[in-house]
C-alpha cells in the first residue's frame, strides 16, 4: 500500500496520450513525492548546499 496521494492523469480520447501535472518538465517519470519535490525547490531557492538536502 502506497502511502503517497496519487497524481491524476488525463488520457486524450483521440491519441491515448497520458497527461498530469509533471507531464513536460524536469519532473516527469520521476517517483518522488510532491512533497518532497517543494522541499527541493525550498532548499534550491534559499541557496541550501545539496549535501545539506540530501541530509534532510
């Protein structure tokens, strides 16, 4: 059982395309949760090192 909440998708009726909130950036395919993608972005913004967030 999972305990992250899902990411809906869409599917295009005519092509069968799936699209969700990541579709088209950095983020798409990754399995991270979006919790911890903001937490990510958090660190980045505020100049946190990387091994810092890596600890975190």
């Amino acid at each position: 059982m999972s305990d992250r909440t899902p990411i809906l998708d869409d599917r295009c009726r005519e092509y069968g395309a799936v699209f969700n909130v990541s579709t088209g950036t950095i983020w798409a395919g990754t399995h991270d949760s979006c919790a911890k993608i903001i937490l990510i972005l958090r660190g980045l913004t505020q100049g946190i090192p990387t091994v810092q967030l890596a600890d975190e």
